[in-house]
C-alpha cells in the first residue's frame, strides 16, 4: 500500500489547466500537447493579461520623462 501523500496520488489530483482531465507528466500542467497549444494561443491572442499600471497615475510631482537628479 502507498504511503499517504506519495507523489502517485499526488499526481492523480492534478488536473490539466485547459480542460480539467488528469494531467500527463509530459505535457504538464496540461494533458496534451492539443492543451498546451489552445493555452499558448489564449495567451498569444490576448486573452490572458497580466495587469500593469497606466501610465498617467502617479501624484503627478513628476512628469514620466523627467529625471528628478536633473538640475534643469
């Protein structure tokens, strides 16, 4: 019998980021290389983004092109 938290089980709880089915250890975290390539055009298509600051928040004591060393 497997001790408890073995990496088998571990493996079997794992499941693929696209569509839920056991993931496969050569595809990871995926179950296919289909999975893999829908995930890749998700992201190449823009549908996963990473948020970012706009440029114009700040206090707005310096203009984004001013360097505050400058003596001007």
């Amino acid at each position: 019998m497997p001790a408890k938290g073995s990496m088998s089980e571990a493996e079997t709880r794992l499941r693929c980021a696209v569509c839920g089915k056991p993931q496969e250890v050569r595809f990871k975290p995926f179950c296919s290389k289909r999975c893999a390539q829908i995930d890749l055009g998700r992201w190449l298509k823009g549908a996963y983004a990473i948020p970012g600051r706009d440029e114009d928040e700040g206090d707005g004591t310096n203009p984004p092109d001013a360097d505050p060393g400058e003596g001007g």
